[in-house]
C-alpha cells in the first residue's frame, strides 16, 4: 500500500493518514494539493471503502475530471468513483428527490425575466444570482419583487434555475428527504476542494451532510479566496474548528512550484490579509529573480514592458535587432493585469 503513496512529504502524508473524522488541510500554492486530496480518497479506498461510500466535491468540471485523472492512476479504479461540482452533486440529489422537475439554464431565465418585462434581462439576472449567493442579503425592495415574480414563474413551471439547485438542495436535506436518496445511504466520506470558496448555501449542504455521520476532509487556502462576488466568504474556512471542535487542522509546508525569492514575496504581500491562517512554507533554493520596476504613467508601463520584450527576442524593431543575448518568442512571455480594461 505505501508504494501508492510515495514521494508524500510529511504534512501529506499526515493528511492522508490521519484518522480523525474532521480534517481540514491548509493548502498554500504549489504544496501539492490536488496530490494530496487523491491519495487521501485512494487511501479511504486502500482501506476496504467502496467507491461509492466517498464523494469528492470540487468547484469545476475541470478540477473534478483532474481529480479524477489522478485517482484512476492511483488505483486503477475507473468506475463507481463519486466525484462532481457542487451543481453535479445538487442535481443527482434532486432527481431522486423531486423527480420530474426541469432544469432551467441561462437562457431559459433570460426568457423568463423578458416575459416578466423586465429590462436587460441578462443584467436583472446577474443580480439576481448574486443576490441568491449571498442569501439575498445584497437585494433591494425593488429586486426582491423581481426574484420573488421570478420564482414564482420557476414554481408554476416546475422548475429549477443553476443557481437554485443548492439552494433546492439544503432544503430536501433539511426536510429530511435525504434519508429516501439512494446514493447517500452508503456515503461514509465527504472530501471537498477549495474549501476557502464555499459559500452559506455549500456550507449548510456540508454541515447537513455531517450530521448523518459523514466524515468531512476539507483543504485549501484561505489566502486564496477569490469568490466573495457568488457569496463565498473565507470565514467558513476560518470557523471549521469552531463548527466541528474536534478537528484537525494540518499545514502542507512545502511549496515545489516556486523559487525561494517568490515565495518570500508573496508572503511579505499576504502577511497583510487581516483575517487568514499562519502557514510557515519552505521551499527548495532556486534562484528567480524579481524586479519592481516604478513607472511615471500606464503609457511608461506598457513601453518598458515592450522594451523588455522587444530586447529578449532579440529585437523586431529596426532599432533593436539583434539586442537579445537569446532570442525567445511571444509565446515565452506572459503579462499579467487587474483588470481587463488596463489589458
């Protein structure tokens, strides 16, 4: 079995054996987190755990099929695996729960707010999904009519829009429907990814999930919420041991992704998060120099970063030809900005 697992370092390998029923994993860039979420699942499997008593929640379809990529070779288990969004998992549990509905997609409630003569629907409806993830706290009078007619519509019609499937969710479980869901009967395991981006919808679902006697593995960095525009707030991150006083809390210290100098940097910027967990990360000495260059204008900016590329490559301009010690592409650059409209 520990040929399955090595190369782990300490903290992973600490976060894929422990045995405590709570865990919840500070994961810092590079650390090697969706490394260690698969072992831990390979792990629950290596030790008698059908594939279906584990379900892995991630955030997309992308990070679900890696995830599953990952624990195939792993095991060379390729069917039963229960791994899926929040959205995925929301659906499968609705079907059996309240067989029949109709799932409404993006489209579908453009349609509905333009029968409810609303103006710029497409608009209207991006409120009213930020609105839902933040448990409509951000909705004036004016939007709670709105969303109740819209809701309304999606009753009459029997259905259920992408936002209002965790919503849907929380409340089977809530009713206690749950218990008639064939799937969750046999799940002993509940592993979630990027737990720093839940939001109080994922968190009721998770909490309500706990109470049947689900284990709850969760990991991810709190210096990494970037989801607070959908509801997702880093505090249900920094209140796992308040919500489940046994926990465990585990560091993954090593970063394998960067050089020291980077590493240091960005620790030197994130010390300033007022609210976060301390998390100490080492990394190899590898050198990669960082420059700060001061600029008079966005216009100076944008010429020193030409120069710089131009200078590279080697030059493209007349002027410069021939400058680059070793001619790079366009390809080897990447430039990265806060906001589209700056790019």
């Amino acid at each position: 079995m520990m040929d399955m697992f090595e190369g782990l370092d300490e903290g992973q390998q600490k976060a894929v054996f422990t045995a405590s029923r709570h865990v919840l994993v500070v994961a810092p860039p590079g650390s090697g987190k969706t490394l260690t979420l698969a072992s831990r699942a390979a792990r629950l499997l290596s030790a008698g755990n059908a594939p279906e008593a584990i379900l892995a929640i991630t955030f997309t379809n992308r990070a679900a099929g890696e995830l599953k990529e990952r624990l195939e070779r792993l095991t060379g288990i390729k069917s039963g695996l229960n791994i899926s969004t929040f959205h995925s998992f929301s659906l499968r549990l609705l079907k059996e729960a309240l067989p029949g509905f109709k799932l409404m997609g993006r489209q579908d409630s453009v349609a509905i707010l333009k029968g409810l003569m609303r103006k710029n629907p497409e608009a209207v409806l991006e409120k009213i999904s930020a609105a839902k993830n933040l448990g409509l706290s951000g909705a004036d009078d004016e939007l709670a009519k709105t969303i109740e007619a819209y809701d309304s519509e999606l009753k009459r019609l029997n259905a259920i829009d992408l936002d209002g499937l965790l919503i849907e969710a929380v409340r089977v479980l809530e009713d206690g429907k749950g218990e008639n869901i064939g799937f969750l009967k046999g799940l002993k395991h509940l592993l979630i990814d990027e737990f720093q981006d839940i939001n109080s919808h994922q968190a009721r679902l998770i909490g309500l999930l706990e109470k049947t006697g689900v284990s709850v593995f969760a990991i991810g960095d709190p210096d990494q919420a970037i989801y607070g525009f959908r509801g997702a707030g880093v505090e249900h991150f920094l209140d796992f041991q308040r919500d489940y006083p046994q926990a465990e809390v585990i560091r993954l210290k090593n970063n394998f992704r960067s050089g020291k100098e980077i590493v240091l940097a960005s620790q030197a910027v994130i010390a300033n998060n007022k609210t976060r967990l301390e998390n100490a990360v080492s990394t190899p000495e590898r050198s990669a120099e960082i420059r700060l260059v001061r600029c008079a204008s966005e216009e100076s900016e944008a010429e020193f970063i030409i120069r710089e590329i131009e200078k590279a490559m080697g030059g493209f301009g007349h002027l410069s030809i021939g400058e680059g010690i070793e001619a790079a592409r366009f390809s080897d650059f990447a430039v990265l900005f806060r906001t589209n409209r700056q790019a």
